[in-house]
C-alpha cells in the first residue's frame, strides 16, 4: 500500500526532499546485513510505498509540494533531479508568487480557499497512482505562516474528500526561540485545528534535533539541512519496512494503519513523539559495536526520563512503585518526572533482532493505569538493517513527552492573547477571537487529559 | 421354477465388520476423526476415548478455524466451546453440560452429541463444502453463511466494578481504525486481483473463464506449490469418497448408536433446558419482579389516561372526524406493511441466486459472460440493502437521543453532543 507524502512551506518541502533521499538510500545500501533476496523485498516494499514508476525506470516519489513562494520549490526539484536516483514528478507541485508573512490567517482563510481546488487535484493525481492508498503524510511546520495555515486547511479538506484513509501530520515544533513573535499563535491555532481533523501527530522538536547534531553528530556549524537529516532519519526508521507479525518473514503491508490502531485509537490522545538510538556520524559508526540489551535499556530510559537522546540521560527516574503515587506527581513546575506512557511502539532493525529481550518495555509501571501493556506494548522488526547501522531501534510513543512544551506555548499565547497583541493581524482574515478561545479550549483539554495519566 | 435365492446369507464376519468400516468411513470425512476403536471405547464410556471425541466435536461445531487454530485453543477452551456451541443449537441432554471441563469424561454422552448433530442435517457434506479446496478467486456475494455460523469463543472479560471509560473509549477507537485497516485491505486484494486478471487474459484453457486466479497462477510459477496443491486435491477426493462410503453404510451405524442410547442410566425428567442467566444472588430477584410489576401498573395507567384524553379530544367530530380516521388507518396501514417487509427482507438475502462464495471472472465489457451473477446485480442487491440497513441505523440513532433525552430529563428535542475531537 502506498502512502501519499504532501510538503508544505518551506519547512515540509525542504524535510521532504530528506526523508525520500533518507529512505532511498536506505533501500539501496548494499550494507543491508541479510540475503539477497531479503534485500530485494525490503527495496520492493519501500519503493511500493514511497515511489512510483516511471518508464525509464527513474524512480519518482509520492509527493505534493506546495508552497507560497517558488524558491524553495525549485531549490527541491533540482536537488533531487540532480541525484539522478530519484526525482520529483515534473506536474506534482504547486507554488504562487507571493508569501504569507508568517501569517496563520492568510495561510488558512485566503490562500486555502482560493487555491484548494488546484492543491487537490493534484494530490488526487497522485492518489490515483497508487494501486491502493494507505494514506498521507503531510509535512509541515507548526509556527511558520504557509505551512502552518495551510497545512490547517489542507488536512481539513484530505479528512472531508478522503476519510477513510488515514492521515498523519509530521509536525516541526519550532524552536523555544524562535524569531517569528506570533508563533505561538500559529502553533495553537494549527494544533487545535490538526487535533479535529487528523488521525495522529508525530511531532519533532527543533530543539531536540539541534542538540542531538551538537552533542551526537558532532556538528560544528549546524545548519537546516543538518537537522532536516536526522529528522529524516528518525522517520526512515520508523516507516521503513518491517515484518508483518513475529515469526513472519513476510513484509507488513500496512505500516500506517498498525502504527496507528496501537498508538492513537482514543480521540484525546493524538500527540506522538519519536526517539531513536543509536545516533552518530557516519564516521563514527565503523568504530561502534552494540547489544540489544545496552540499546533497548537506553531506550527504556530514554522514554521514562523524557530524554531526548542518549546522553546525558537522568537514570534516577524510576518507575513509580505499585500503589504509590506517581514520584514528582505531574506537576509541571518540577524539574524532574516520570513519564507516563499510553502506548508505545518499539522498531528494531537489524543483526539478531529476534533475540532482543524486551521484557523492560512490558512493565504495567511503564503505562497509565487504564490500558495493560499487552495492549499497550508493540514491536516490529526487521533483520535487515537500517541505513548502515547494524543494529537501531526506535521508539514512537504516545506519552507525556510533550505536555511541558505544550503547556509552555499555550501558556506564553495566553499571556499575549490576553493583551489581545497582534491579533488584528488574524481578524482582518476571519479568525476570530472566539477561534482563539476554542483553541485555548480544545489543548487546555489535552494537556489536561495528558496529566491525568498518572492516576 | 425354484424359488430364485433372493440374496445370499450375510457372511458374519462381514457382518462385524460393516460397523467398524461405516464408523472409519465417517471419521475419514470429519476433521480430526479419530478411529473406529475409539467409537467403541466411548461406547462403554471409557475415559481415554473422552479427549479425542471432545477435539472431533470441537471441530466440528467451529469449522472455520483452519487446522493450526485450534491448536492454539486449550483443551478446557476447546471443551467449554463445544458446551457452548450445543447449547446454542438446542441440544437437549443436561447430561453433557455437566461434564467436568478438563474433557476427561464423558465418552458415551459425547458420542449421543455427535450423533444428534449427524441426524440435524448433511454435516458431512456441510463440512466438506466450508473446507473444499479453492481454485479460483472466490468472493461472498451475501452475508448469510456468516451471520448463520457463531464465531470462534472469544474470551469472555469479567467487568469487575468500575470500568475506565477511557478504556472504553481506547477500544471503540482501535475498533474503528481496524475497520479502516480492513476496508484499505480489501480495496488493495480487489486492485491486485485486477491486476492479475487482466495479466492473464487469454491463459486458461477454460474460455469460458477466460483468466488465470491466484492459485492457478501461483501454479505456474511455483512447481513445488502445485505439487503441494495436488496432495491436497488428492486428500479432498479420499474424503469425498470416503462421505460415499459412509452414506451407503450408515444404516449399520444408526443401529449401533441406538444401543449406545440404550447403555445410558436413565436421565431424570428434566424441564426444558434454561441458559444459565447469572443472578448476583438470590436476594436480588425480588425488588426486581416488584419493580417490573410496579412499571406494569405504571404502563397501564398512563396508557388509560392517554386513551382516555385521546378519546376526550377526538369524540363527536362528525364527518371530518371520520375521513381523517380512514386517513390516518392508511397511513398507519402502510407503515405496517413497510415494517413487515424491513423484517422479512432485513434478514434474508434478495439475491435470486446461491448463497455462499463465487469465482471471481472478469470478462471484456459487452461480452455476454456465463452462467452466474453479474457484478452489476450483486452491487445492486448489496446498495438496497445498504439503504436499508441506514434507515434501520438512523431509526436507532433516534431512539437512543430520545433515551437519553429522557434520562436527562429535558422534554426531546435536539441534544448536542459533540463528537469527541473528530
């Protein structure tokens, strides 16, 4: 089954053009630690899903790409044209002249109306490419202008004309210093109209990847195109295939659907965060031999302390015992505490993954008091291994990973919001005041609901 | 002219061995049948004869499960399935439900079950049919086999106190994406069947058909799956021949089982065979038959006053009165007759046509194609009954905004209840 990737902005195109570069090179190393055959079914699913066929046999990916202006368009087009691996199709994007200046509004209210029926042909072009659709992927920042306003509104009209098919929003959640003085308008306004018409929100934080380039990769000068790299490694390694079911060999054919009937089921939990491990420069792979159980116990920790990456991991988190409260109940004021998970989904790939011990994971402490972790727990895994690494894992989890930063944005609107700064800018273009108020709502709700997980 | 010798005197060792061949033929067309010399040691109620008849019913009252299934089903399960599962069909003799759950007794009384449910109808034939090897694509046309047939035993979950509702909520979730998942499946196994179909135009020798199906094109590529197909054929025709043998022979085993029936103690006269309802303790009846009796005199009160408001308002009209009556026995005459037909055709399939799958065949547009249904009447069959169902659907909805309306108290008119996120 194919999954239909649209990018959006500057930010969804520019991560695009890395998470299918990321993805076909992965399919294509020769490092892939199993047979060949292996190999060519793991390259046939991959490019079932991601790419499409082409009569000289360039591949061409599954994607839309919008944007307001035509520069970084064209910068993506090329640079994939160039690859001469893969490319975009010639008719697949959509771009005007002008920007948005950053506005949430416009993006939304003017651009979305005036160009939907355009933007969705396009994707029904791409749609009726596929064989069978599984869904979308639509990459897009949640603070910029275009991307944010118009992904709002794009991914509205993908649930009205396609609702059956499963939608999942990669979310890029800007920095806390971010340069754009309205972003945590736009960040509440995308998140709380996402949250009504998407399935689920992988989200990626931009701090988090700038610290893993300086700390892990050993970056010098991190640039965009850095951080784009490791987020798209992040989704390579979650999206790349995996086998079906334990002791199949077969590859599964519905990552997006499983993914999703295991993470997000219930309606109020839709916000997921992904860690992977190990994270290095490829310099330093040759040199750097793991076990499963080092990698799967860093990961453990990782998801309990909330850690970004694996270092500087605080191992004092525990696991509350049975019957006491939560250690550092939920109170966001507290520096350090446990992160209570609804449900977490682990994927190993490579050397004896099937010997990989993954009892930590099952512990009923781990998770919120209302799901057992039979229900809560699922691993997928693959011998083949992923983009040269010879054994990762990655973890995407649906836990309180992202109450603090969102209470912090929602907090930091609200502070604006009530001194009513700026908000001309949004009602000259319909968002009214009561837009706002539903918005503050709907995520007071959520972080509301995320709390309540440790009891 | 001599008396013509009208047939030749039974050999007795024929004789004793008519039984134990009509017994092996019948075991040869049941899944998992054991041997002849088991039937003759569940005869005498022998406990090591008990587990093999409990697996033989077991898969005989759940056919669907595949051969590697029911492996994964515990004997106490399997057991309590086949409890479960006669009772469901009205098996009346109390005698086998109370048979201990570890399945190590009960060979005689399990044979009576075996036999009652031979005697309901052809399940020989009915099982052979479910289980037959498939050539082509084959594809349901209605749901009535599967509506008819109950399910494998799911587990069953003791709501103990409190329920999480988030937990309720989980599950409803993970229940509409498995739908989802199920419908995209399904789109992606009809998009590639095309594919295959049109792949193979003209390969079959049938022409007729006209394309190859899965399995025959799997055939061709794979000569160690045709091999394994052909076994399989091959087992299929033993059975086939074996549901002959039995049908011709089977007069012997009825015979037999009649001094089965006959080794059994009497039954004590028992009334007839109640479902267990479970009761939270005996205590708890009472307020409950004096609640319902209140609600009765409740029900009839309100309705005599309503009657005798309606009779208030409406006596001594004249002839409006009249003309409006007739108008309203019209109305209420075709409303009636709209149930009636919901009711027979809400159950029933519309399809002229045999139930149960067919081959899929695709042919060129225009071209008069076989014997069969025709996609476009399947499809219209399957829209009437979808409009159906949705006028059944929104009957419900209603019914349940009216309840709760109810309980919360306000008079019925809309009430808003916002979908959660969605």
């Amino acid at each position: 089954m194919s999954i239909v990737t649209v990018q959006l902005g500057q930010c969804g195109n520019q991560i695009g053009f890395e998470v299918f570069d990321a993805l076909f090179s992965d399919s294509h190393c020769p490092q892939g630690l199993c047979s060949k055959r292996e190999n060519e079914a793991y390259q046939a699913s991959c490019k079932e899903r991601f790419f499409s066929e082409e009569e000289n046999g360039v591949p061409i990916a599954r994607a839309v790409l919008v944007d307001m202006e035509p520069k970084v368009i064209n910068q993506t087009l090329s640079k994939a044209a160039h690859s001469g691996r893969w490319k975009y199709g010639q008719h697949s994007c959509f771009c005007q002249k002008q920007g948005s200046g950053n506005n949430w509004a416009y993006g939304y209210s003017v651009h979305g109306p005036r160009h939907e029926e355009s933007i969705m042909n396009l994707i029904q072009k791409e749609v009726e490419k596929c064989d069978s659709l599984n869904g979308f992927f639509i990459i897009m920042s949640m603070a910029g202008g275009t991307g944010s306003g118009l992904g709002a509104f794009v991914t509205q009209n993908l649930q009205d004309q396609y609702s059956n098919s499963l939608k999942m929003n990669q979310i890029i959640w800007p920095y806390g210093t971010g340069e754009v003085i309205v972003q945590n308008y736009n960040s509440i306004l995308t998140l709380s109209h996402l949250y009504r018409s998407s399935d689920a929100l992988l989200v990626h934080e931009n701090d988090a990847v700038h610290k893993i380039c300086a700390k892990l990769m050993n970056i010098k000068q991190i640039s965009f195109r850095d951080i784009n790299q490791v987020l798209a490694h992040q989704l390579g390694s979650v999206f790349q295939p995996t086998y079906s079911g334990e002791g199949s060999f077969h590859y599964r054919r519905n990552p997006l659907g499983d993914l999703m009937e295991n993470l997000v089921p219930h309606p109020e939990f839709k916000m997921l965060g992904v860690r992977n491990i190990p994270q290095m420069s490829e310099n330093s792979l040759a040199y750097s031999t793991f076990t499963w159980a080092g990698l799967l116990k860093h990961l453990r920790q990782m998801l309990i302390s909330n850690a970004k990456m694996e270092e500087g991991i605080d191992w004092q988190v525990r696991p509350p015992l049975s019957g006491l409260p939560t250690r550092g109940k939920m109170s966001l004021n507290k520096e350090f505490h446990f992160n209570t998970s609804i449900a977490n989904l682990v994927i190993l790939r490579g050397k004896d993954v099937h010997s990989a011990e993954l009892g930590a994971f099952k512990d009923p402490a781990l998770y919120t008091s209302w799901l057992e972790p039979v229900h809560a727990f699922s691993v997928w895994k693959t011998q083949r291994a992923f983009s040269k690494y010879e054994k990762s894992a990655a973890l995407v989890s649906n836990s309180q990973f992202l109450v603090k930063p969102l209470d912090t944005i929602v907090g930091k609107a609200w502070n604006m919001f009530a001194s009513k700064a700026y908000i001309h800018q949004y009602t000259k273009f319909g968002i009214e005041e009561e837009d706002f108020l539903d918005s503050f709502t709907l995520l007071e709700q959520v972080i509301a609901s995320y709390c309540n997980l440790g009891f | 002219m001599g008396r013509r010798r009208r047939r030749r005197r039974v050999d007795p060792a024929d004789a004793a061995r008519a039984l134990p061949e009509a017994i092996a033929a019948l075991s040869q067309t049941l899944p998992a049948g054991p041997s002849p010399e088991t039937f003759r040691r569940a005869k005498f109620d022998r406990p090591e004869a008990a587990p093999a008849l409990w697996r033989l019913l077991f898969r005989v009252l759940s056919p669907q499960l595949a051969d590697g299934a029911s492996a994964s089903f515990s004997p106490e399960a399997q057991v309590r399935s086949v409890k479960l599962a006669l009772r469901t069909q009205g098996y009346p003799r109390r005698a086998l439900a109370q048979l201990p759950d570890d399945g190590s007794q009960g060979g005689r009384e399990l044979l009576l079950a075996l036999a009652w449910l031979l005697a309901r109808g052809p399940l020989p034939e009915r099982l052979l049919t479910q289980n037959r090897v498939q050539l082509g694509d084959e594809m349901p046309v209605c749901e009535c086999e599967a509506l008819a047939s109950p399910g494998p035993p799911a587990p069953s979950v003791e709501a103990d106190g409190c329920v999480d509702i988030r937990h309720l909520q989980w599950l409803m979730g993970k229940l509409r994406f498995r739908w989802r998942n199920l419908m995209a499946s399904q789109q992606e196994q009809c998009a590639l069947l095309g594919k295959i179909h049109s792949y193979t135009r003209g390969c079959h020798s049938d022409r007729s058909l006209g394309h190859l199906s899965v399995t025959e094109t799997e055939l061709l590529r794979d000569p160690e799956g045709g091999r394994q197909l052909l076994q399989r054929l091959e087992r299929e025709n033993a059975r086939l021949q074996a549901a002959l043998e039995w049908r011709r022979r089977e007069l012997v085993f009825w015979r037999w089982m009649d001094t089965v029936l006959g080794a059994c103690p009497p039954e004590a006269s028992q009334p007839t065979f109640l479902p267990r309802i479970p009761t939270p303790g005996t205590g708890a009846l009472e307020p409950l038959v004096r609640e319902l009796q209140a609600l009765q005199g409740e029900l009839r009160e309100a309705v005599e006053a309503r009657r005798a408001a309606w009779e208030a308002g409406v006596g001594g009209r004249g002839p409006e009165w009249s003309a409006a009556r007739t108008a309203l026995r019209e109305a209420v005459g075709q409303d009636l007759a709209a149930l009636r037909q919901a009711c027979e055709q809400g159950g029933s399939c519309s399809l002229a046509q045999p139930h149960g799958p067919h081959r899929l065949v695709r042919t060129e547009a225009g071209v008069a194609g076989g014997p069969g249904l025709r996609a476009p009447e399947v499809i219209e069959a399957l829209r009437s009954q979808e409009a159906r169902l949705e006028v059944v659907l929104r009957q419900l909805q209603g019914q349940c905004r009216q309840e709760l309306a109810r309980l919360v108290g306000a008079p019925p008119g809309p009430v808003w209840i916002l979908p959660p996120g969605r």
